[in-house]
C-alpha cells in the first residue's frame, strides 16, 4: 500500500506557479501610455473650452444673461467631463484586457498552471514580470 502512494505522488507533476508584477507592467505598456497622452490632449482641450466659456460668461454685461451662460456652461462642462472620463475607462479596460491577456498567454506558453500579483505573494512562483514588460512595450 505504502509504495502504492509514493507512485502515485511521483507520477503528478510539479504546480508551476508564476508571480507578476502588474503595476510595473502597466507604467512599460505603450498602450497605456498612449492613452495618457490622449487623456492629457482631451483634457487640455476641455481646460481650453472651459477657458472660452469662462471669458464669455465674463464679458457679458446683462446679469441675467450672464447668469444663463453659467448655466448652459456649467450643464456642457459637466456633460464634456463625463465624456471624457467614461471614454477614458473604456479604454483602459480595453488595455487592461490586453495586458491580463498577454500574461496569460506568456503564462500559458511557459508551462505556469497559475499566476498570482506580485504584491500579494509572499514567498515562491516565479517573476515573469521582465518577459511580459518586453511584450508590452
């Protein structure tokens, strides 16, 4: 019975087990990079607009009339703001897909049964985080 069980335990094979440091991965990404870059464009025409509107809403001299300019700018920023903040998630899942994909893959490719986050591993797996920064770039 005894060599019945050490059989067995030899014949199962080894849990792989890979870390990755996915902070780091997406601060080498290009594509989030790219979507900084576009975020900072769209926020920088936001300020542009919102500069217009303030010197309009300024210049009008009728206090009524100033006051429903506020309004209808104050309505468009809230809406150009939301804008751009639902279409920056969007992306950012799209590029967080990629990534989580792309470990997974590597992951995969190597022989791992199992990738944990870094941060939240104490001891043992292997740091793939090099490999994957490489396809990510």
């Amino acid at each position: 019975m005894q060599e019945k069980g050490n059989k067995m335990k030899q014949e199962t094979s080894p849990f792989a087990v890979a870390v990755v440091d996915v902070q780091a991965i997406i601060n080498v990404s290009s594509e989030v990079r790219a979507l900084k870059e576009e975020q900072a464009v769209r926020t920088q025409e936001l300020n542009q607009w919102l500069q217009k509107a303030q010197n309009e809403v300024n210049t009008e001299q009728d206090k009524v009339k100033q006051q429903a300019l506020l309004q209808k700018y104050n309505a468009e920023f809230t809406l150009k703001r939301r804008e751009i903040a639902i279409n920056y998630q969007e992306k950012l899942k799209v590029v967080c897909d990629n990534i989580e994909h792309t470990i997974a893959e590597e992951a995969k490719a190597k022989g791992y049964q199992l990738v944990l986050a870094k941060n939240v591993t104490i001891y043992g797996g292997t740091d793939i985080t090099e490999d994957i920064a490489k396809i990510v770039k």
